[in-house]
C-alpha cells in the first residue's frame, strides 16, 4: 500500500479495498492501476470525479470543487 492511505481512517478503508482485489490473480497489480481513479473521504473510498475526456480529478480540484 502507499503512503497516502496510512493515516487513521483512510488507512483502514484502503485496506478493506485493497482485500477484494487480493483475492483475485493479478489482483495487487490491477488495485495499483485502479487506485488512481478513487480517492478518501473521511473514510470512505470513493471514485474521483472526472472532466469530460475522462481524466480523473485532482486531490485539489476535488477541495475546490467541494468548497462551492
């Protein structure tokens, strides 16, 4: 797992994420390439909102798009 989900309950949460892809082969290999497309909100994981070419949001338009 990488250093953004190891902080309290985001941590738990990506852990539980991460399970159900362990469970299939090659499992850990496709969890890395999909996390990307999903982020931590207080402890849910949710799927980052994308533009309309289908590019994932950043951490920080995520913030801004929420403070509207």
């Amino acid at each position: 797992m990488s250093k953004l989900g190891n902080k309290g309950k985001c941590g738990k949460a990506w852990k539980a994420w991460e399970a159900g892809y362990a469970e299939k082969e090659g499992g850990k290999e496709e969890a890395a390439r999909e996390r990307r497309e999903f982020y931590c909100d207080n402890g849910t994981i949710k799927l980052r909102p994308s533009d309309d070419a289908d590019v994932p949001q950043t951490d920080k338009q995520i913030r801004k798009s929420n403070k509207k």
